[in-house]
C-alpha cells in the first residue's frame, strides 16, 4: 500500500470511509524512539491489518505549561521513523482538529476514579482525562482494531484498557514490554532533555527497581521504606515510589504472586517513571474441565505457543493407575498403597517427535495409559485420597517455580488455587462423543458406538463430580469456555488472548 499521510480529521474521516481492512492503531505524541519502533514494527509483525500511527502532542493531558512548550519535537524524522518501521498512514492532526473550538460533540472524559488516585495521578491531576480524552477521540476517528500501547506507562494502559471496556468498544489493546537503553532505563522522548548527571540519577533509579526485584524473587518479601531510603541516599529525588498490585493498583501484599514497584523521580526540571514486577514465581495457567472437552490438545498447543512447560496432571493419575492394575496392587487397602507410593517417580521427558512421555519408575507407558481399561478405571483410582494427596503434592513440586500450563480436573481448585489464568473447559455431551469416537477410530481404526460413548462420557461426568475429594468444579475466578464449534487453534488463541491481558508481557518467560 502506498505510504499515506492525512492531516485533518476530515481527511481522515474520508480515509477511514473507504477501508475495508482492519486496522492496528498507534498513538503517539512524536518524538519517535526505538521503543515506538518496537510498538509499530511489533504491530506490523502481528497481522496483515493497516498500520495507522498518530503524532499528535495532546495539550489536555499536560498539568504544567513549561513541559508542553518544551516537550520535544521531531516532525520530519518522526515520519521517516515511523514509515520505516511499518507504518502504513500516518496521522499528524492539529490541536484545532482535534479539539474545534465550539463543537460540542468532543466528549471530555473522566478516567476511571479508582486507578488514576495512585502514582502519577497523585500529582498530575487531570493529566489521566486528558489522557483519556484524546484516545477516545482518535479511537472514534480510526476505528482501529488493534490498539497498541507500551507497557513503560503501565497505570496508562489500565486506564485505557478500562475506558475500552466501560464504552464498550469492541478493540484489543496489545502490549509491548518497557524497552530500555543500553544503560537500563527505560526509553522516553524526554529522554533527550537530561544531562549526564541525571541520566545518572535515572539509570541508579532504574538498578534499585532490578535490585529489588531480584530480591523479591529470592527471599519473597521487601521492604519498601528500606528501598526508599537506600535511593534518597543517593541524592534522588523521589515523587512516589509504591508497591502495588498491578491491576487494581491498591496497595499489595505478600500473598500476591505477582505486584508492581512503581517509582518516578524528578531529574531537574524532568520527572521520570519506572517500575519492576515482583514475581515470587512465573505464572501458571490452570485448565479444568470434563473428558472430551479438548483439553489436552489445547493444552499442548498453548504451552508450545507461549514456551510454558506443559503438565498433564491427568496422565500422572493414568500412569499411576496403570501401575496398579500391572503389580497386582489392592488400592483399597490403606497400608499397602502407602507402601507403594513412597517408591513411585513419576516424569515426564520430552521425546523426538517434541511431544511429551510419562515415565513411571523408569517404564514409558505414554501408550498403554490411553487404552480403555485405563479409561474406566482412572476415575476410581483417582478419588482415593492417598493417591490424590500423593500426586497433588507432585504437582505442586513440578510448579513450584511456574512458567507453566497445568491440565486436569483439579488444577484451579486444588493444585495451583493461586494460578494467574484459570479456564474450565467444556463442550456438549454431543460434542465431546464426537470428537473421542473420531479420535479412538483413528487410533484403532474399529468403528464405535456413538451411544454407547456418550453414555461412558456421562458416567465419567458424574464419577468425576461427585466424588468427595477434589471434584470436577469449575474454580470460582476461572472463566468457563464452550468448545462446541470452534477449532482448537481458535480455543488455543482465545485462551492466548487471557494470558496476554492477564500476565503483563514483561513477565512473561520470566
Ligand atoms: O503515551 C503516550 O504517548 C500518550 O499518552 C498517548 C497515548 C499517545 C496519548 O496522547
């Protein structure tokens, strides 16, 4: 496409009216840096969308005249820049354009109370409406479907995915992770305005966050006014510097696995922000629900798209089962299955194919766990209680660090309650008969008994929710997902989608 620039709204209201495409939005105040490279080139990477930048210095969301005169401007190497890295249209509007005096359509909006009363919105009253204002107006004029915002200005990006959501605008906000210098602080077009000796100031700043963070991961706690001392030691000036949850930005405490340390300091005339997340582990996606519900496959699928270790809690009950039934091994009675248990290694190692295989004591039974004998006995072995503290425990000791997505029937609600991303899975009786008659007709090529499947799958339903310890249940803060209909890569991409607005990028393989 031809590289467009418009600089009334009314050129690009006529614009808009004849795109049928979709397209990626990318708000700018100019001054473009490698981190508004990253956004438009991450942009253009994503899809086949338009790639629409604005430029536009938006007078509301200063609370100080000096730094709108002084913020810096770079009109013509803004448009190189951004056309260079994937631009498509770039829209340099004025601030009569945006703001025409007299018309009373403009709606002046009010961020959200609640998010904008903390960090920067203590000092830079109004700074959020404005903020807030200016978006709503060009996401009105372009209609993006996609709306790309960096994760640096953090409590922005709540405000903004919480304005997306009160006016109920049917656009994805995408994230991209603070990008930093070769010094470590984080890039800003205001940047260019700092000395030697306060980019000094900024890049101390910045190391005590990582400090901290580090810290955090190691020992689980911190202490906020020590951190706060240690850094006015050094001469900084510090505006605020808070540790919060990082939705809500109440203040956190230190159950939460994951929070946010938020800072800005004033170098001379300059305020900068920054912030680190505190991760006591990486997260942990948990995914319930009935057999049939296509669980496993997407499971796979999302731990290889997002490089999360995979667990199949439900193979570790199969394997264990297989065991039992092979030694001879009367579960019923307490002191033998005790006896038994202390012995058993369960793992699972990735094989050739880069699929995973369950090993139990050294035997590879990723086949034979499949097999209908198993199938029908795995419910009743599974309500045992030794068997379940047993593998529960297990569990907990594979996810002890994170980073990974957990399948079974129990995973949100017992297993992993604390995990950041909680699905239950399911799909109609129907359904799930369909897809195990075509996936067991595939495996043995013998025809089977639609009836008769479904009956089994209603059995197990019924085994697997009332049994007393650990029952199929559907967590309380998990979101249910019905798969009737959609593809496995569809149900893989919705489940992606949670993660990427749950668990900041920044985080992510961390
Ligand atoms: O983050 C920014 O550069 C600005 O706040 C934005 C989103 C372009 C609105 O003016």
């Amino acid at each position: 496409m031809n590289k467009i620039i418009l600089k009334k709204t009314k050129e690009l209201e006529n614009w808009r009216q004849n795109i049928k495409d979709e397209i990626n939005f990318i708000p700018t105040m100019g001054n473009l840096h490698d981190g508004h490279k990253k956004l438009i080139s991450t942009a253009k990477n994503s899809n086949f969308n338009i790639n629409l930048v604005s430029i536009f210095i938006n007078p509301l969301q200063f609370d100080n005249k000096a730094d709108l005169e002084n913020y810096p401007k770079s009109i013509d190497n803004d448009i190189t820049i951004a056309f260079s890295n994937g631009a498509d249209v770039i829209f340099i509007p004025s601030t009569v354009d945006i703001y025409p005096p007299n018309d009373n359509n403009i709606e002046y909006i009010k961020a959200s109370e609640e998010l904008s009363s903390a960090l920067c919105g203590l000092k830079r009253t109004g700074h959020f409406d404005g903020v807030c204002t200016v978006v709503y107006r060009l996401l009105n004029l372009v209609k993006p479907k996609n709306l790309y915002l960096g994760e640096k200005d953090w409590q922005q990006l709540l405000i903004l995915k919480n304005l997306i959501s009160e006016k109920k605008l049917n656009i994805n906000i995408q994230s991209i992770p603070t990008q930093r210098d070769f010094d470590g602080i984080p890039l800003s077009s205001r940047n260019i305005r700092l000395s030697k000796n306060e980019r000094q100031l900024i890049r101390l700043f910045s190391n005590e966050l990582f400090l901290a963070k580090k810290h955090f991961k190691q020992e689980k706690t911190m202490n906020l006014k020590k951190i706060i001392k240690k850094i006015e030691s050094k001469n900084i000036l510090i505006e605020y510097l808070e540790h919060l949850h990082p939705y809500s930005l109440q203040k956190a405490t230190l159950k939460d696995n994951i929070s946010i340390l938020a800072g800005a300091i004033k170098c001379g005339e300059t305020r900068l922000i920054d912030h680190v997340f505190l991760m006591k582990r990486s997260p942990i996606i948990a995914i319930d629900g009935p057999a049939g519900s296509g669980k496993s496959t997407v499971t796979k699928l999302i731990a290889k798209k997002l490089k999360l270790l995979y667990l199949d809690t439900g193979a570790m009950y199969r394997a264990l089962s297989w065991f039992l039934i092979r030694e001879n091994i009367n579960y019923q009675k307490e002191n033998e299955l005790n006896k038994i248990l202390r012995d058993i290694s369960i793992v699972f190692k990735s094989n050739a194919n880069a699929n995973q295989d369950v090993f139990i004591n050294d035997y590879c039974v990723t086949k034979e766990i499949r097999s209908q004998e198993i199938s029908s006995i795995v419910s009743k072995i599974s309500s045992i209680k030794e068997i379940r503290e047993y593998l529960v425990e297990e569990q907990r000791k594979i996810g002890e660090s994170g980073g990974l997505v957990a399948e079974g029937r129990d995973v949100g609600t017992t297993v992993f309650p604390d995990a950041e991303l909680k699905i239950f899975l399911t799909a109609s009786i129907d359904e799930r008969a369909k897809r195990r008659k075509t996936d067991l007709e595939n495996k043995d090529s013998k025809l089977i008994d639609f009836n008769q499947l479904k009956e089994l799958i209603k059995k197990r339903d019924f085994e697997d929710s009332n049994r007393e310890i650990s029952p199929l249940r559907k967590a309380k803060d998990a979101i249910e997902l019905i798969t009737d209909g959609y593809s496995i890569n569809e149900v893989a991409d919705r489940i992606i989608d949670f993660y990427n607005e749950t668990i900041p990028k920044e985080v992510q393989n961390q």
